[in-house]
C-alpha cells in the first residue's frame, strides 16, 4: 500500500511510539517476532529531521521473516510517517505472502491512527 499518513506527533515521540509497539508486553510469542534492526536520524537543519526505523518481524502463521522500514520527518507542518513492508513471501517461483506484509503495514499504521491528521490544509 506504502500510503503516507501525517500526524501531530514529532519524530522523537513516533519512534518511541515504535519502539514501544516492538517491546510490548503481553503474549511471549508475539513478543519474540519483533526486533528494532536499526534507527537512524537524519538532520536537515532548523529542528528539521527524518527518523528510519528498520523492524524485523517473523510471522508463526505462515513462518515468514519480514522487514518494515518507517520513515518519520518533519519537513512539513505534520510529521510525515512513510510504511514500506519487504520480504514477506518465501519460495523460489511462487511467493504468496497470504496477506501478511500489508497485515504488518496495517498494523504499524494503527499505532499512530489516534494521532493522524485527518485533514491536510
């Protein structure tokens, strides 16, 4: 989908917002797919920055390991969150993912949905 939403939050507190998502408590299970690979804070001057975040995910459902890169920058008056899932299909000729990537994409993007800006002016 790779559908970029904006939201009220800086980058700092979207990538907290991530690393939280990752290390959350709950169902040991689902706790050991996610690992944060690397971030990376690019500056561009005047408070003005972009945030990439590299997510390994694995999957039990279909045994895939996924990646998700997230990209949060404020060049803009909202921070931009970009969402792009790679590696979710396994096989040399056939690689269905059974909709897990945008599963993951979809999930990601949940974390900020109470953030969003719903309208661009």
């Amino acid at each position: 989908m790779c559908d970029d939403i904006y939201i009220t939050l800086s980058p700092e507190e979207g990538a907290e917002l991530l690393r939280q998502w990752v290390e959350e408590k709950g169902n040991f299970i689902r706790k050991i797919g996610k690992n944060i690979i690397d971030s990376y804070v690019v500056h561009f001057g005047e408070n003005q920055k972009a945030i990439i975040v590299v997510i390994e995910y694995f999957t039990w459902r279909n045994n895939n390991q996924m990646t998700a890169t997230v990209v949060l920058d404020n060049t803009k008056k909202y921070t931009k969150v970009h969402i792009v899932v790679g590696g979710s299909s396994q096989g040399i000729i056939f690689t269905f993912d059974y909709g897990a990537g945008e599963s993951l994409e979809t999930n990601l993007k949940s974390i900020f949905k109470p953030y969003e800006v719903k309208e661009m002016r």
